[in-house]
C-alpha cells in the first residue's frame, strides 16, 4: 500500500500558535512545543512491534537518522510520531530506517493546515466511537480519562452504542487529540461528528494523488485544513464558513477534480453504521475461525477413539511427545494467540488504567489452563509421568466467548434500530431550482441533501420525501408527517405553510423554500433527543458502575480461595482420590475449579442491564412521538405521583372562539366590537385572536370566516377598519391597555378593572358568573373608567381529556390543574374532566411555586404544559412534559416532548416508563441473580453432595450466553405497544 502523507505546515509562521495547529497530535511523553521554519511533522503506523525493547529500538533507529529532531514511539498504538528537518529528510527516509530496523511501517496522515485557526471561545460537542469496552469498568476509565485532559469541559460514554459524547474547547485540544488519548489509554476510537458547522467529509472514488490535493485545495479561499485517508478513502475539509459553504466546497472539488476520481458526501449516521456492521463481521470471523480450529480438536478427544486407524497415528511418538498432543498444542496455540490476541490487549489496557474487565477473566482463565497444559507436558517429556492436558478447555472457553460477543454484537445493533429508522426518514438526494438574478427558474440540479442550504429553493414530488424543513413557496398538496409527529391524517400544505423535512408529499408538486437545514431541523433536533437521551446513565446504573468496581478483583480472590481450598482439602484428605481426573492430582482437581470460578463470572450482563434497556425504550418512544431526553427522566417518570396541567391549550383545545358579546352601555354593538378589537389588535394571547376573528366576521364575512379565518387573515385586517391605539401594554395575568382618540381603554378580567378602580355593576357580576360557571371566561371592556361590555370566550375540551384523568387517577396519580383564569372557570373546566384540585388565578411564575409545593413531602412531581408561560414550572418540575411539540422555550425546559398535541401520550410517557424499568429490574436480577447462584456451583459448592461440576468450557459458554440473555430482554421492549384509552381502566381495575 503506498504510504498515505499527510502534511503539517508547520513553518507557516513563527508566531506562537504555530506550536499549537488543530488537529496536531504528539504521542505519549512528547511534548508540545513551538516548531521552527523548516521542520515537518508526520505520523507512521508500525508494525511487528511486541515489546517495549521494540519500541525503544524503533525510536533509537529513529533519533540516529540526520535531520530527525524528535521521535516517539507508542508500543500499544504501534505508531511513531517524528518531528524532522524537511530540508534533510525526507518521508520515505523515516520509513526506510523503521524497516531496517525490522518492521514494517506505513506513513499516515494528519490535518493539512492552510490558513489560520479558527477564532472563538465557544464549546463544541464532538462524538466519538470507542472500541473495546466491555463492561461498566471500562466505561468509567475511558470517562475518567476524558474528563482529565485539558480543554474537555464534559464527557459522557454508553456502553451499549460504544459512543463518546465530549464538549471541548477546539482552541485548547482538537478532536485528533481526544482520538489520540481514547487510543493512548488502550482502546479503538474515531471521530463522527461535531456541533461544529464548518466540516465536511466527503468519500472519495478513484486514484488519488496525495501532492496534487494538497495544492487543490491550498488554493481554495476559505480551505482552513483538509486530511485524506487512504484507507477509509475519506477526505475531511475543514472550511471558514464565512467564506464558503458545504456546497461551494463540494463543487469545488468536482471542478478541479477532471474526472480523475469522484467525490460524495459521507453521512455521519453512514459511517456508524458501516463501524457497527464492520465490529460484527470481525466477531464473527474471530468466531468461525476458533470454531473451525476447535473442531478438530473435539474429534481428536471424543470421535477418533473410536477408529482404530486414525486412533493409532494419533498415539504415534513423534519426539518426546505423541501426535496427539502435537497437534492439540499447534491448534491452541493459534486460538490462544492469534485469534484470542484480543482478550490480552484488552486486559492489557484494563490494567493499564488501573481497572478490570471480563478480558481481564477470560485471559486469566484461558492462560492458567494453557499454561497448565504446557507445562504438563513438559513435565511428562522430562520424568515419564504424564498427566492429563487441557488444552481444549482453553480452546472451547475462547470459542464460546466470541460466540457470546458476536450475538451481543446483534443483538446491540438492534438496540439502535430506533435511530436508523428516523436517519432514513431524510431522503439521500434533492431537486435544487436554480434560478436567475430575477428570480426566474433556469434548471433543475438533483444534489445530496446534506448540500441544502437556507433559502434553497426545492422541489417535491408526488409520493418524495421532503428534503428539509421549510416554507412552502408554490403549489399545494397533502403531506402525511406521521412519521414525525405521529399523527395519522394528512395536512394540507398552500403557500406561506411549514413543512418538515422526512414528510412524505402525497399527490401535488411542492416548491418549498429551506429555512432549517443540517442540524436545524426538527428530525435533527429529534435524532439529537434520541441520542442524548441514549448516551445518558440513569441513577440506576450507579449500582452497576459500583458492583463493576470490585466485581472483577472480588471473583480472582474466590477463584484462588476455591484452588486453595480443594488443593488443601485434597492434601489432608478430605475428600477421596477417585473424585480426581484420570493421571490427575490434587492440584488439577482444584484448579479446574478455580478456572471455572474465573470464567463464569460476568460483569458485562450487569454492565449491559440499564443502557441497553434505556436505550430501546427511547427509541420506542421515538416511535410514538415521545421523546425522552434521558435516562434519568425516564427513570423519575415511572414514580410519578402527581401530574399538574396546564388548562389553556393542555386540558383544552387552545382554540379559543367567542360565543357571546353584551353591551352594557348605550353603544352601537358594532362600535363596540371595533373598540375591543383595536386594543387587542397588539396582542399575541390567543384571547386576543379570537376578539380579532369574532369582530372582523361581524364586520366583513359570513359565518364560515368566524371559525376558518387564517393568521395571515388576521394581519391583513389589523390596518384599515381599526381605530389607532397609543401607549398599548399588555398586563401579565390581568389583560391590556391602551389609549384610543384620547379615551382609556382597559380589556381583561374582574381583576383588571378592580385595580383600576373601576365599578362592576351587580348585573355585570351575575352574567359574568353565570359565563364562568360554564367554563367561559368572561371578558370585561371598560372605556374612560366605565364598564361598557363583556365577551364570553369558551376553549373546548380536548376529547381525550376524560379518560386520560380518569386512567391517571387509577394509575394511583392524582391529577392536578393550574390556571391564570378565575376560579370559577376553572372549576367548571376541572369538574368537566374529573380533576379534584384545583389551582386557579396563577401567574406564570406562580405555577412553579405551586410545582414546588407538592414536592415538600419528597413526592415526584410531574408538569405537562405547552407554552412560553408554562417553562418555569416545567422547569420546576421532576418530569417535565411539553406537548403538542410546544414552544422552543418549553421544549427545551422539559423532559419529555410530546410530538403529538394529544393527552394520551402523558399515558403513554408514564406507561413507557414504568414497564422499561421493570424491565430493568428483572435484567438486574438476572444478572445477580446469575452471578450468586452460578459462581458457588463452579466453585464446585454442590460436588460433594449431587456430584454436580461444571467443566471450565461449560462455564464459559455460560458466561458467554448471559450477557447475550440480558440484551434480549432488553430487546423485548421493542415489542411495546401505547395503552388504548378505551381499554386502560378496565385492564387498571382487573390488574
């Protein structure tokens, strides 16, 4: 393979950044400094390197070649870093002299840097994938050494989707150093993707020369730093994006490419899961290999026996052993080696970092019973008492191990089913409309959808998926947003409507104008929840992350207290010499018990029992339009004990229509309207709406317009047949206020006009009493200190709303609602669904408060609610629910989002949660469960009374197989289905 250079311009400047270039990364003890004119920095990949006498030969060959200033060499990571004078060496001279010292060596790639780093002082959330994690031990020490390097503000690691998410300052430490670090401590780590917006990563086709990239893309204006990877044949650029875009970078290439190779975007969701699908083909070609090996093996001891002919070569001498035994050592020594090389570099770096897996168990165990074996031999070569060997159990323990790796390997994959489906939902390309300086379509361009930039203008086709979110710009269809929002029936899209992207567009051609793209829109946004939720721990986990702790030294001391306690009983004769294995002895017997002990424990299924189960429990909910936003709310929410409503727009429809206008005053009724309307023309509360739909229709259209009347209506008829108003406010909890032709007016409620110190006639209360005992409020005008009318405005409740307080209240969760309106109202709305407490005449920030008062006794709290006004208490709130996809505010206040704008899904969020961690519990208890009652019967606990002993290949395919159980009963939750309303209290009252 020809060597793939990557080149640091490191003699760019003498100023001091040029020591501290992005993406730079010095191994091990190198440290940074200021690189003068001249020198040149490159990284090589060696090979063949075992020990560190080899590494200190590498670096030696190194330091010794004229012109190398500095070189490092990393033993684990078999790569050495060189800093050398580009005047005096050249690349090929570094790679020559690691091969004459005897390995092999490939010449890799950094960053290329073209231009000035990247000014600025905000944080950016990276993820990476990490290899080789096993358990929760490992999960703690690759955390522990993220959180300890410079410029990592946080970071987070999830062992079921082997993901690192870190935020880090890019001006301290690049994500090339953070790839590096994951690697220095042992384990495999690459970069996906980062909130950073000036990235792409395109994947290249063709024949690629290294030189002519480089001075391609140096001659871009904006180029800040590229790399090439020959091997993933991946082109990273690095770009100023105020100075091009994704897709001026992307045509650029093509441009000066001349057909030579071809270029395309790589999505980061596409490269996770070529590295998910890679990691499974390894495991399974791991585990074909040891099975292919072990065969024969099995043959050997249990099927040749019984054929005299093959039997007998076997039992040939050939030196100071029989063929047999040849043969067994030869075959064991690959598996042991070659194939389970794995397990010792695993543990390796377990110990390296001072904590312990299950590699660091299967390598003890395989190499005690290796060992053993060897050593029999030997020991039979040189005296003539020859005992009996185990080289199959090492054989069969490493066999069934990568068994177990492989079905885990699935079954974790099937865990983030939930994230590729909602990656498919965004389709792969889309139609760009090109057009002139005058705004007049010239063509049509067909360009990856990851090139959309805002205001493109794109169009879509009958039966295509809507490429990014948008505005609607010409023509008119159906559009089915099911898959986003999870509502069934379609929605009609004309001109001026938002569309999102991943919809389906059924029947007409749409030209749509982007406005979200990238990470901005809302299937983004929602991917995003799904993940961070998946990447979060719930409080739960703690036990394991303890247990994973002392779990691994805790299982070597039983394992050497069951050899010293069989050996020691079998030597003052304690038990008889026909339990020993045939040629064996006492410390055979109890070492075959102290290997069994060894294997059989299994961290991972404790390890795997939490995150695999949150992790398919949010995906579901995904599925359902419930978005979790992590482990921890979805672990609060199933202790729910009181759910507080939000009344406007939660319990209600928030489509508030006025029923009634009184004039209490010698005014023309439409006088009236008009002055009501001109003071609420300023106003966003939906109160204010639906004055301006009730007068406009009374003014100007028939009775369709009162209730089909758009926005867009509204704001065409706020000039023109209005009176001006001056010096308008809107009073929080109260209403609003302005002047109009010199006269004062004030529209809202009782409370308004009491503070203003204006009089409420006895016939005024008793109408508005009787508006508020059937759930309307009433709305009071006064104009020059004098009450002239009420408007009765009534919100219908939503259909569910019944059902779904009744089922909470069987549930044992009480429901409660909080309003700003008055209390009777309030009480009329509450007696309608059932709900029993009642806080009315709330402000915004009082609804925190009263969040806060139910949580005084330790109960969990939860708030379910919609708008801007609702996020303190969201906030507040233990669980915190904005439904109906809410606001951005609430959204981003609450725990769940509610995609849906329907109260069945507060049941489905509670219902979800509940069963998800009784699921985890019943995982726990497996896994304890397996651990306490499997660990004394490998000891041999039951061997004297039932004769019951589990060979050490048995105890590994046990080991294997429960880690592999507990990520299947995870897996289970995907067959969960949202409780139906009409049936949930029958079943509630049966349970």
């Amino acid at each position: 393979m020809a060597p793939s250079i990557q080149l640091t311009s490191a003699g760019a400047g003498n100023d001091s950044d040029s020591g501290d270039l992005e993406d730079v990364r010095l191994l091990d003890s190198y440290d940074k400094r200021d690189i003068e004119d001249g020198t040149k920095r490159i990284q090589v990949r060696i090979s063949g390197m075992t020990c560190a006498a080899c590494s200190n030969s590498v670096e030696a060959a190194l330091k010794s070649v004229d012109g190398v200033i500095e070189a490092s060499v990393a033993l684990l990571q078999n790569k050495a870093d060189v800093v050398f004078n580009k005047n005096l060496v050249k690349d090929e001279d570094i790679k020559n002299a690691i091969e004459d010292a005897g390995f092999e060596a490939e010449i890799l790639h950094e960053p290329v840097s073209v231009g000035p780093k990247p000014v600025g002082d905000s944080t950016v959330v990276g993820q990476f994938t990490i290899g080789g994690m096993t358990c929760a031990a490992c999960v703690n020490s690759v955390e522990g050494i993220l959180k300890n390097i410079a410029g990592v503000k946080k970071a987070v690691v999830a062992l079921a989707t082997s993901l690192g998410e870190v935020e880090f300052d890019p001006k301290v430490i690049s994500k090339e150093e953070i790839v590096s670090a994951i690697e220095d401590a042992g384990f495999e780590a690459s970069f996906v993707q980062s909130t950073s917006q000036d990235e792409i990563v395109l994947g290249v086709v063709g024949v690629v020369d290294v030189q002519v990239l480089e001075s391609m893309l140096s001659g871009f204006k904006g180029v800040r730093q590229f790399r090439f990877d020959p091997l993933l044949s991946e082109l990273n650029v690095v770009f100023d994006p105020q100075v091009l875009s994704s897709r001026s970078v992307f045509d650029g290439i093509c441009a000066v490419s001349n057909g030579k190779f071809k270029v395309h975007v790589r999505s980061p969701y596409a490269r996770m899961a070529s590295k998910d699908g890679s990691e499974s083909e390894t495991m399974f070609r791991l585990f074909t290999s040891s099975l292919f090996l072990s065969i024969p093996l099995f043959f050997m001891g249990v099927i040749c026996p019984h054929i005299p002919f093959i039997y007998s070569l076997l039992l040939w001498r050939c030196g100071p052993f029989l063929m047999d035994d040849w043969l067994k050592w030869a075959l064991v020594s690959v598996i042991q080696f070659v194939i389970g090389k794995r397990f010792y570099i695993a543990a390796i770096r377990a110990l390296r970092n001072g904590s312990t897996n299950m590699d660091v168990l299967v390598a003890l165990g395989t190499t005690a019973s290796y060992v053993y074996s060897v050593c029999a031999l030997l020991y039979g070569a040189l005296t003539g008492f020859w005992s009996t060997t185990y080289f199959e159990t090492s054989a069969m323990l490493i066999t069934f191990v990568l068994l177990g790796k492989y079905l885990e390997c699935l079954a974790k994959g099937k865990t983030s089913d939930a994230i590729k489906k909602l990656v498919e939902l965004t389709p792969a390309t889309a139609l760009l409309v090109v057009k002139d300086k005058d705004g007049k379509s010239i063509e049509e361009r067909e360009i990856d959808s990851l090139l959309i930039q805002p205001s493109d203008t794109l169009k879509v086709l009958p039966g295509t998926k809507i490429p990014a979110d948008g505005i609607v710009s010409w023509g008119s269809s159906y559009v089915n947003e099911s898959m986003v929002t999870g509502e069934s029936i379609p929605v009609l899209k004309e001109i001026n409507a938002s569309v999102i992207g991943g919809t389906i567009n059924l029947h007409g051609v749409l030209h749509i104008q982007a406005t979200k793209v990238g990470s901005d829109t809302v299937l983004s946004q929602i991917i995003n929840l799904v993940e961070t939720a998946q990447m979060s721990k719930a409080p739960i986990q703690k036990f394991a992350d303890y247990v994973a702790s002392i779990f691994v030294p805790t299982i070597v001391a039983l394992s050497l207290l069951t050899l010293l306690c069989w050996y020691t009983a079998g030597a003052l004769g304690a038990y008889p010499d026909e339990w020993l294995p045939e040629n064996g002895n006492h410390f055979v017997f109890a070492l075959m018990f102290s290997i069994s002990v060894v294997v059989i424990a299994c961290p991972c299924a404790l390890g795997l029992a939490t995150p695999t189960a949150v992790m398919v429990a949010t995906g579901v909910g995904a599925n359902n339009g419930v978005l979790i936003k992590g482990g921890e709310s979805l672990e609060r929410a199933q202790m729910v004990k009181y759910v507080i409503f939000d009344k406007t727009g939660t319990l209600t429809q928030g489509k508030a229509t006025v029923t009634v206008a009184k004039v209490f005053a010698g005014m023309d009724r439409g006088e009236f309207l008009k002055l009501v309307a001109s003071a609420e023309a300023s106003s966003e509360h939906p109160l204010a709406k639906a004055i301006l739909q009730y007068a406009r229709h009374f003014h100007f259209f028939d009775g369709s317009s009162l209730t089909n009347g758009s926005q867009n209506d509204v704001n065409e008829l706020k000039s023109g047949w209005l009176y001006d108003a001056s010096d308008f406010s809107a009073i929080p909890g109260r209403g609003v206020q302005c002047v109009i032709d010199g006269q004062r007016v004030l529209v809202g409620n009782r409370k308004l006009l009491e503070e203003s110190g204006i009089n409420i006639s006895t016939e005024v209360e008793s109408f508005v009493v009787e508006l508020e005992e059937s759930a309307k409020t009433g709305i009071l005008v006064a104009c020059d200190g004098i009450l002239i009318g009420v408007m009765g405005v009534a919100d219908s409740l939503k259909r569910e709303a019944f059902v779904v307080i009744e089922g909470l209240q069987k549930m044992g969760i009480t429901p409660v609602m909080v309003t700003g309106d008055n209390w009777r109202t309030a009480r009329a709305v509450a007696k309608e669904v059932g709900i029993r407490d009642v806080r009315a005449e709330v402000m915004p920030a009082g609804k925190a408060d009263v969040v806060r008062s139910f949580q005084k006794d330790g109960s969990i709290v939860a708030m379910v609610g919609d708008g801007i006004n609702d996020s303190p208490a969201l906030a507040a709130a233990d669980v915190g629910m904005a439904i109906g996809a809410g606001t951005d505010i609430a959204i981003e206040a609450a725990n769940y989002v509610l995609m849906r704008d329907n109260l069945e899904d507060v049941i489905t969020a509670i219902d979800l949660s509940k069963k998800t961690f009784s699921r985890i519990r019943l995982n726990y208890v497996f896994a304890m469960a397996y651990n306490i009652i499997a660990v004394p019967v490998a000891a041999g606990v039951l061997f004297p009374s039932l004769g019951i002993k589990l060979p050490p290949w048995v105890a590994g395919a046990c080991m294997a197989l429960s880690s592999v159980s507990v990520v299947c009963s995870s897996l289970l939750l995907r067959r969960y289905r949202k409780p139906i309303l009409t049936t949930i209290l029958h079943e509630i009252v049966v349970n």
